[in-house]
C-alpha cells in the first residue's frame, strides 16, 4: 500500500464497513471506526476503539474524528461525501462506496445523494475513487437474495415484470471487499469513478433459479405479470411476504450490466463466479 498509515473507515458499523474493518485488521492495517453508535460498534467485537460523529449534524465533531487521517474510506452512504471532503484534512486520499443506481432511468433519493457525492468528489481534486458497486449479496444480514429466497419459500410461482427478461451482474460482498482494498492500496491522482460488479450477467429469471437452488429450493416458475400490477399489489404490503416497494419492482424492468474491464485493469480484481458466491451465501445457517 502506498500509505502505511491508519484508514479511517466512516460507517464501520455497515455490512462493508465492518467487513473491510475486518479485513483490514487481518492485513495487520491499523483501522479507525468512525461510527455513530459506539454500543453497536461494540457489539461487533473488534478490540478496536471507535470514534463517534455525525455525518448529517456534526461537522465539528467529524473533522475532529479524522483530524489526522491520510486515508478515508466512507462506506456510509456517498450523500455524505461533501460532509467528508469538507472535514477531511487536505492531504487525505479519499474512497468511497457509491452505487450503480446511480445510472437507473428512474433515480429515486438514494440514486440522487449518489450523484451528489460524485459531484462532490469530481469537483473536489482530490485524490481518491468513488466505487459504484452492482446489487450487493452475501453480507451476513444482507436483504437481497436471502429476501428473495424468503419470497420463494412462500410462494409457489414467482411474479416477475416481463417474466424477468431484464438482465443484472450482482457482487459478492468479499469482492466488494477486496475491491475496497485493491483501492486504498493505489495511488490514485486526482477523483475518479469505477464501477465494480460480478463476472456474470444474468436474466432475472435465472437469478431466481441460482438463488432457489443454492438456497435448497425448487426453482419456481416464473409468472410474467404486468409491473403496474406488480407494482400495485406492493403497496398492499401483504402479510407473510417480504417487503418490496414498488420502485424496486419498476427497476426490476432495466438492465444492469457493466463493463469490468475496467475494474479489472484498475483494481486487479476478477471477481466470484456467481453460483460460488450463492453457495457461500447459503452455506449451512447462513440462512433460517
């Protein structure tokens, strides 16, 4: 790594804060938690003191939590970004976790405090990368596939806008990881953007199908229903069934496929097959 120094890691309360805490201690990396519930952080059990501050309140109290940072690593959501890059002492590199949401035709709150921290960042000057992570499975507690996988314990035929035509590329949570990793160990000049994503580009339909089997299920049939429809009976919020909104299921219609050449070239990362990161995903009680 460039720097030999601390990383600051803002949101290490987070399933990828806590997890590249982790993986950086392992390194044998000094890590500073910045988070803003020290009984949560606590509880995950990493002898490692955190420091408290408010991201949305607070700057005062959070340009005193990274007052001698080089590195800073925001997991927090990167709405948060122009918090940090106007706290952040002058010389401290910057990585930050965004999301491909940033690129949906339908941009919701959180796919507009994306932008806003690209923008941040972009005209910032600073040095450091703004990562846009794809769907994101695989982290303990994670509500992605293990609620679709709850979804189809319940239902014997899955509902489906265009019968799940619409293709996607999730990431596994420990390449998520290591993308983190292969960033703070670059030396980045002046902001840049990088989408990382899974190898494998899927349909929807299929995504079921490998969710199912690797969760000890049938795959179901898939029922192509109109998204209005879809879309309507979500609002029911019917009891029994996971919780799903309908701008996820109006996003369900898009495609989400990435380039990772990129990823690649920059970050050195080929990421997991997705059926092995599935089967790590629901590996025994890894989901009840």
């Amino acid at each position: 790594m460039p720097r030999s120094g601390p990383v600051h890691v803002i949101g290490a309360n987070g399933r990828s804060g806590l997890a590249l805490c982790r993986a950086l201690r392992a390194g044998g990396r000094n890590v500073v938690p910045i988070v803003r519930d020290t009984a949560r952080w606590q509880a995950a059990r990493l002898p490692i003191p955190a420091r408290l501050a408010d991201l949305a309140h607070d700057p005062a109290r959070l340009r005193h939590a990274l007052h001698d940072a080089t590195t800073i690593v925001l997991t927090a959501h990167a709405r948060h970004l122009p918090a940090v890059l106007a706290t952040a002492p002058p010389q401290a590199r910057i990585v930050a976790l965004g999301s491909t949401r940033i690129f949906t035709r339908w941009p919701d709150a959180h796919a507009r405090g994306v932008l806003e921290g690209a923008q941040a960042l972009a005209g910032s000057g600073r040095d450091g990368v703004l990562l846009h992570p794809t769907m994101i499975y695989g982290a303990t507690g994670e509500n992605n596939v293990q609620r679709l996988a709850a979804l189809m314990r319940r239902l014997p035929v899955l509902p489906l806008p265009g019968g799940g035509r619409a293709r996607l590329q999730p990431i596994w949570q420990g390449d998520v990881t290591r993308a983190l990793l292969a960033a703070i160990g670059r030396a980045w000049h002046g902001p840049h953007s990088l989408v990382i994503a899974g190898g494998d580009q899927v349909s929807y339909r299929d995504f079921t199908r490998m969710v199912a089997v690797a969760a000890g299920l049938g795959p179901r049939p898939v029922l192509p229903v109109p998204s209005a429809v879809l879309m309507a009976l979500a609002r029911l919020r019917l009891p029994g069934l996971p919780t799903i909104t309908p701008a996820e299921i109006r996003r369900l219609q898009e495609d989400k496929i990435f380039d990772i050449a990129p990823m690649h070239a920059q970050l050195g990362l080929m990421p997991l097959p997705l059926a092995a990161g599935l089967a790590r995903t629901f590996g025994v009680g890894a989901f009840c």
